[in-house]
C-alpha cells in the first residue's frame, strides 16, 4: 500500500516534470504574422510567455526584405517578457522576422515569421537606424580560416619541439 502510493507520487511526477521544465512560448509577434502594415519606422516586439535570460550573446532579431537581404535594424532590447528591435521599412513585399532568444530555462530557443509591407505614402527610409552588428558569412569564413592557421602553426611547433627534445643517437662507428 505505502509503495503503491510512493509508485504513485513518483509516477505523478514524471508526469507533471515535462509541463515545469518546458521552453518558453513566443504569445505575441508585432507586426503580427501574415498582417500588413504601412511603410516607416518599424517596431518589432517580440511577448514570451516569460521574463528572458540576458545571457551571453542572448537575443537576435533579423528581419529580411523581400530581395533577401538583411534589413538594418536595432539590437534586440530585452525588458521582462519583451525582446524588441528597431527598424525602418520602405520596400514593399513580404519581410521576414527570425529571433533567437533565451528562455527563462536557460535554453536558447528560436522561430521565424513573416509579415508584408505595402508602401502608400511613398515613404523613403531615412536612414536612421543604427544597425546591430551581425556576423556576416565572410566573416565567419575569417574566423574559420584564423582557427586553421593558429591550428597549423600549434601543430608545426609541436613538430619543432619534438625534434629539439628527441634523443639523439650516438654516432656509430666511433
Ligand atoms: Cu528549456
């Protein structure tokens, strides 16, 4: 009986620690996905369903127009449940949204959406907006390229050491 009811706790447990230990949800996406909204400054904020972490390289938020270029916009600022970005918009079409955030669980967890853009005013974007910093894929190919370089001359210094300390053998025939 003490066991079943031991069984029983354990079992209700393991059932319930899926529910306690899950990510975050995104509840709100602004412009909201597949809505339209008018050319000009462009907030886009991001409502979790809890306050998020600001850890490490913590949040990104990338908006891409329509010819799949990254758009300028703000780093993501972090209040509370929020994660928002600036940005200014003048091409219209379909512009993309991807995040990156850090749920209040630690993990990283991330999503994309898109909305579109219709320009009736003829608005021109100023320019305003400094953009974050974003890793481009050179770079990256940099970074990779410097990792190897600094790998090799390790390697090739190992070699030196190993054939500065190697014992040497005695001459035969002496
Ligand atoms: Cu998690």
């Amino acid at each position: 009986m003490k066991l079943n009811l031991i069984s029983l706790t354990l079992l209700a447990s393991m059932a319930l620690a899926p529910t306690a230990w899950a990510h975050d949800q995104v509840i709100s996406q602004s412009p909201a996905p597949d809505s339209t909204s008018e050319a000009g400054p462009i907030e886009i904020k991001l409502e979790f369903s809890n306050d998020l972490l600001e850890i490490g390289s913590g949040a990104e938020i990338i908006v891409t127009a329509p010819d799949g270029s990254i758009v300028p916009a703000s780093c993501a600022r972090l209040e509370g449940t929020f994660a928002t970005s600036n940005t200014e918009l003048d091409q219209p079409g379909s512009y993309s949204v991807a995040w990156r955030v850090v749920s209040s669980d630690g993990h990283p967890i991330e999503g994309s959406y898109s909305f579109d853009l219709v320009n009736e005013s003829g608005y021109v974007n100023s320019g305003s907006i400094e953009p974050c910093l974003i890793a481009t894929s050179s770079e990256a190919e940099q970074d990779s390229g410097n990792y190897w370089l600094l790998f090799g001359s390790l390697g090739l210094a190992a070699v030196g050491l190993f054939f500065y300390l190697r014992p040497r053998k005695p001459r035969s025939g002496n």
